[in-house]
C-alpha cells in the first residue's frame, strides 16, 4: 500500500532530483518506496545508477526492486552509513537523499560525509527536516530531531550551499568546490598549501643557486690562494690603481 505520506515523499524528490543526474546515492532505504520512485521517474538513462545504503534492508527491499525492472542499476550497501561514506569518491554524486538514521548525532555525520562525496552543484536533500510534531519522533530523537542537527551543519558550512526546498524536507544545492572551501584532507587550505609548495620551491630553488656560486668561488679562488700569487696580484694592482 502507497501511504499519502510515501505520495508526498514522491513529490519532494521529483521536485529535488537532477533530470540529468546518472549517480544517486540513498542513504536509508528500508522498503524502497523512494528508491523505486528514483528508478521509474528519474533514473531513466540507461547509464544511471544508484548506490543504496542501509544497515538493514527489508525483505521486501528486493522483491520491489525485481518489479521495476531497473534492479540491475542498483548497488546495495548493506551496513551503517558511517562506515561505507568514508570509502565512497569524493565528489562523486548528482544526487543524495539522506533518510537514515534520525538520531541527531548521526544526522550532523551523514550531513558531513554526504557533503564530500556530493559534486559541486548537485543536490543533497534531507528527509524528515522538520520532524516536530510527533511525540514519539519527540522522545526518540529529542525535541526537535534531525532538525537540530540540519540546521548545525547549515551554519558551519554557510556560503556552500544555496537552498533550493525547505519544508518538512530541505534540498540543498553544493555551490562551491569542497576544494576550494578548504577541504584539502590536511586541515590546510588548498590556496594556503599551494602558496606556501611555490614559496617552498622558490626557497629550494634560491638556495641551490647560492650554493652553487660559493662552490664556483671556491674552486676559482683556491689555487690562486694556495700558491700566493693571488696576494702578489692584489697588491700589483693597488700599486697600478694608487700612481
Ligand atoms: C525512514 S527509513 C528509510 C525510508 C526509505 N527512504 C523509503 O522511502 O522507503 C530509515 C532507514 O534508515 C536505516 N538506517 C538507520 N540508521 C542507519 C545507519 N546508521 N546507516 C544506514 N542506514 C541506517 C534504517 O534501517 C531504515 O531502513
């Protein structure tokens, strides 16, 4: 059965998805609602894939997939999130639909991760952003869910991002390079790094010069010392310099 609130989820991700977008990646996949909506109205093109993560399918995951006849465009990660975001490609996907794990904690995690394997320019939208109203949602994950956590990753990564939906979901678009944001994997900025590898070369360069023109120096100077004649040859020209 097609729950109003699956018909709903249908609609938010139409309006989010890329129509162009071959490589999708779901984090939270449970019965495949969203994931079988992707293969029939989006992930159209032959070439277009989906990788799947969850930390555990349900049975019916599979036997849904089969009916759409687009099962083979599916890479299914069975385990947590944290784990396989960690070992995907940077910079990689059109498209991510984040609806794992609703605990704060791990919402601010996925949020994290998801940002570095996301192309620039491409969309991430989360599920359940505004998960108020429920006081169950209210005892499991705190007052107000994964919103917290959205709303901290909004603010730590401002100037990033432009948002493209907010509603009970949020899309947003990635508008900057990871790179150019600073992400180097060093904790160095990429402008800072490259100024300070032409400094470093520079240095290296200057150095080698300077080394190379004492050694010239010496080897010039040296016979002409050692013999004495050069002492003879100073004093004859201040002789010719000083009439
Ligand atoms: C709300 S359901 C996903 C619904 C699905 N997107 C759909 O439309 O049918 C959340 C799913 O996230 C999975 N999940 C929870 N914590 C996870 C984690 N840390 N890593 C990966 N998946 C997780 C659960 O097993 C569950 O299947």
């Amino acid at each position: 059965m097609v729950l109003e609130r699956d018909r709903q989820q249908a609609r938010d991700l139409g309006r989010a998805c890329p129509a162009g977008g071959r490589r999708f990646l779901e984090i939270g996949s449970y019965r495949d609602v969203s994931t079988c909506w992707l293969l029939e109205n989006v992930l159209t093109h032959p070439e277009a894939r989906i990788t799947c993560i969850d930390v555990s399918f349900q049975p019916v995951f599979e036997l849904n997939l089969q009916q759409t006849g687009c099962a083979a465009k599916v890479e299914a990660l069975s385990g947590p999130s944290y784990k396989f975001l960690r070992e995907l490609p940077l910079s990689h996907y059109d498209f991510i639909y984040v609806d794992g794990s609703h605990m704060k904690r791990d919402v601010i995690e996925d949020a994290v991760l998801a940002w570095r394997v996301l192309k620039r320019g491409d969309l991430v939208t989360f599920d359940d952003y505004q998960m108020t109203d429920s006081a169950f949602i209210a005892g499991l994950y705190g007052e107000k869910g994964p919103e917290v956590a959205i709303d901290c990753f909004l603010s730590c990564y401002a100037g990033e991002y432009r948002v493209v939906h907010k509603g009970y979901q949020i899309t947003l678009e990635s508008s900057r390079r990871h790179e150019e944001a600073g992400d180097s994997g060093s904790g160095i900025p990429m402008g800072l790094k490259k100024t300070l590898w032409r400094i470093g070369k520079a240095v290296l360069a200057a150095s080698a010069a300077l080394v190379v023109l004492v050694v010239a120096g010496l080897l010039v100077s040296a016979p002409v010392a050692a013999t004495g004649d050069g002492r003879r040859w100073r004093l004859e020209a201040l002789r010719r310099r000083s009439r």
